[in-house]
C-alpha cells in the first residue's frame, strides 16, 4: 500500500505543483459532494450562514472542496511551494505578511505558542519557520490509513522542523520542548471532546486546551498564523502580533478564556475567506448537557 501512496504521489511531482492542484481540485469537486462529509459540510454552512440561499450554500461547499482538492495535490510540492525571500525583488509563489513577529520569536529567547487554523494550504506555516530557523515543534494529526501517514510524515520531514504527532503523552514532548524555550505550532479548530467550550460561528464548540495550559504555565507570546490562497497559485501567510489574553484576578492567564481569544481569531479567518476552510469536519458537537466552559484534560496534562 505504501508503494501505491508513493506513487500517487509520485505522479503529482511530475505535473508540477499546478497541475496536480488542478487535478486534485477536480477530482474533490466531483467526488466530494457524493461522500457523506459533504452533507456535513452543507450542514455547517446552513448553521453559520441561515441567510444564504441553498444554491450559495451548494456553492461554498464545492469551493470548499476545490481548496482541499488543491491542498491535497499541492502536498508533494510543498517545498517548491514556500519560496519567500525577503531580500528578492522578485515576487514568489508565497508572501509573507508579519516577518518581524517570525523573526522576534526567533531571537527573543523565549518559549512561544502559535496556533493555526485548516485554511488555504495550512502546512505552509511550518516550513515558513524551518526556513527562518525558528525553533518550532509542529503537531500534528496523523491519518488514519498507515500507508498514507508514513508518506505524509516523510514529506513533512523534509521540509519542516521538529514533529510531534497528536497522541496520549504527546504533551510531555510538547512541554519539553518550551521548557528548552522552543516554540509549539498547533491546528485549533477542530472538535476535542475533552475540551473547553468556546463560541465559534455563533455556536458552542470543543477546542483543546492545551495552548491556553501551556500560556498560563510559561506565560509566554501566542501568536496566530494563517494562510490565504491568492489568484495565480498564490499564497500569503500572515503571523498575528502577540495576543493580548485574559487573566484570572491572580494575573495568571485563564485558559477558557485564552482559548476563546484564539477561537475567536479563527472565526475571522474564516468568516474572511470562508470557501477556504475545512467545512466538512463536525465541528459543532457539544453535548446538550455541555454548559460550563471548565477546562478539560488534554493530552495528559
């Protein structure tokens, strides 16, 4: 199976990183709305967006499955994909907009905490930071299908900094690593069903707390960054400034509240450019019982 990933994913090489986007956003467009993901999809669009017409909800989500289609096919040329280089005067494939919040991180001599959303081709981030040497420990989700995870985990090896996959015990690397004053990036916008409620859309969600444990612990910067895809096969990713998080009468930062500063950045992500997020994950599962934002374990912690 490994050897039919590989070559999949071999012929994506050889059409370049625009052609196989291309093809991967066709093969989406087709296939996705047969899939039961996609009733999701509408499903979530209807919530969030009750004032659109059905043929504008039809709409998001096949662009929604176009952006992942693209992502999909994008995946084996990710390290031609990110070419910034500040000192050029020669546009690339990839801008980026909050350099100097990359940079200070870098230098400040910190830990720091960076959260992201699955927007445009939300891998850029990390190979961003392994190009400017700042010290990240990416995590990660792995598929479910082996054969797929061990070739995704090869081409992220390549082209990124330190990995850890989201797993039980995970959080004691993760914890080590900011204790070394190394830097976490993580994906929040998913449900956790050990997590804190939070308001995302207009609606009660789950999210992880760990970034928002991790915040009161080290009190250190926490930044956001996401990825736009722009016409003619373009990107821009752009890094927040630091986050200015609430905090207990203790003045330590309160963790259901970070997490909901965090979520709610998300939100104008995505209420921005919504045909670039990931609308068919169930995002919105919180018990009906579910009501006290009280911080649930996480990875352990």
């Amino acid at each position: 199976m490994v050897g039919v990933v590989r070559g999949v994913f071999g012929l994506a090489r050889a059409l370049g990183p625009e052609r196989s986007g291309a093809v991967g956003a066709a093969l989406t467009r087709t296939f996705g709305p047969l899939l039961r993901a996609h009733k999701t999809a509408l499903n979530n669009i209807r919530a969030v967006y009750p004032q659109k017409s059905e043929a504008e909800v039809k709409a998001l989500a096949t662009a929604a499955w176009d952006n992942l289609g693209r992502t999909a096919g994008e995946y084996p040329h990710l390290g031609r994909l990110f070419d910034f280089d500040p000192d050029s005067d020669v546009p690339g494939r990839t801008e980026v907009d909050g350099i100097d919040h990359f940079l200070e991180l870098r230098d400040d001599g910190r830990p720091g905490l960076i959260f992201s959303a699955h927007l445009a081709n939300w891998e850029l981030p990390a190979i961003c930071a392994a190009r400017f040497g700042l010290d990240t420990t990416a995590v990660f989700r792995a598929p479910n299908d082996p054969a797929i995870a061990r070739v995704l985990h090869e081409i992220r090896s390549e082209t990124m900094g330190n990995l850890e996959a989201a797993r039980q015990g995970a959080a004691f690397a993760m914890q080590g690593a900011l204790e070394k004053d190394g830097h976490l990036g993580m994906l929040i916008d998913q449900h956790f069903t050990r997590g804190v409620i939070v308001s995302f859309m207009g609606r009660p969600a789950l999210v992880n707390p760990i970034l928002g444990k991790f915040a009161r612990r080290f009190d250190c910067p926490v930044h956001g960054v996401r990825v736009i895809r722009l016409p003619n096969h373009r990107f821009r990713l752009q890094l927040t400034p630091p986050l200015d998080l609430p905090r207990d009468p203790d003045g330590q930062i309160n963790v259901q509240g970070a997490m909901q500063a965090m979520t709610s950045v998300v939100e104008e992500w995505v209420r921005e450019y919504p045909e670039q997020w990931l609308w068919m994950h169930r995002r919105w599962r919180v018990p009906a019982k579910a009501s006290d934002p009280k911080v649930g374990p996480a990875f352990g912690i």
